[in-house]
C-alpha cells in the first residue's frame, strides 16, 4: 500500500483510475477514515500518531470525491465550512503563528485537507512542510486534547 500512496500512485493508471471510483477508494471501501479523532456531519477529522508538527490534523470528507468541485453544491459549502470551523478550533488550541491548508489527493484520491499549523520555531522554517518528515509524537494526553476540542464544535 505505501508504494500505491507514496511516489508510484500513477505509476499504473489503471490502479489510479480504480481508486479514484468509490469502488475502489481505500477509505469508501473502509466505510471511514483510518486516524479518526473527531466527527462531523459531512467529515472526519483524523491524524497520526507521527507527524510533521505538533497539531497537525487533516479534515476528510465523508463524501466521496476526489476534486472539491466535484461534490454537490451543498456538500461543497458543508465541506468548506466544517473544515474551517476545525481550523479555527485548531487554531485556538496551538496558537500558530500561521495556518496552512493543503488539498492534494495526488496520493489518495479522497477529498481531503492538511491543516498544518505553523510555528515560529518549528522544523521547518523557511521551507515548505514536509508531511512525510515527522517531528512530532503525539502524547496520549495531546490526543485527548484534540479529541476534546473537537468534541465540542457546533455548526450552529
């Protein structure tokens, strides 16, 4: 699977194109997302135990697609607005010095966005993140924390 997700994920167009479908999408065929530390109506919000900075998060439609304007308009505006209600919570907990957000689904293609919080001292400066790099493990503790913050938003 790491070499489907990693660098060879075009390699065979007909895997890609498979994946691409429902059918064939690893988090469809797993009825939700691997990683999952909160919920939403239309999303999940998942991360890792090893990531590339503490509070990283990423924010997954429930909803399969693979491009955001592929969704149907109101799933489109749900997605949106769930995801920035994440990340404004997200960034309440962490304090960032700036939010990123990155959609990508190059490696899997199911809608979803890394909200990377960025730090003044993280292992990244002057340089993009690297999601692959890990630099931060999560403590069980940080994960409670983010399970409880996420816990209580309300889409009200």
């Amino acid at each position: 699977m790491a070499a489907q997700l990693y660098g060879g994920a075009w390699s065979d167009l007909d895997s890609w194109t498979r994946r691409r479908r429902p059918e064939g999408c690893v988090v469809c065929n797993a009825g939700r997302a691997f990683g999952v530390i909160g919920e939403l109506t239309h999303t999940w919000i998942t991360t890792d135990p090893d990531v590339a900075v503490y509070g990283y998060v990423c924010v997954i439609s429930k909803a399969h697609a693979v491009e955001p304007f592929e969704l149907p308009e109101a799933n489109q505006a749900a997605f949106w607005k769930e995801a920035m209600l994440v990340a404004g919570r997200l960034n309440q907990l962490v304090r960032p010095v700036k939010m990123n957000y990155e959609i990508h689904g190059n490696t899997l293609p199911h809608l979803h966005m890394h909200l990377i919080p960025r730090q003044a001292d993280d292992a990244f400066v002057g340089r993009p993140v690297d999601l692959k790099e890990t630099h931060h493990h999560y403590t069980d503790d940080e994960l409670r924390q983010l399970r409880s913050a996420f816990a209580s938003l309300s889409l009200t």
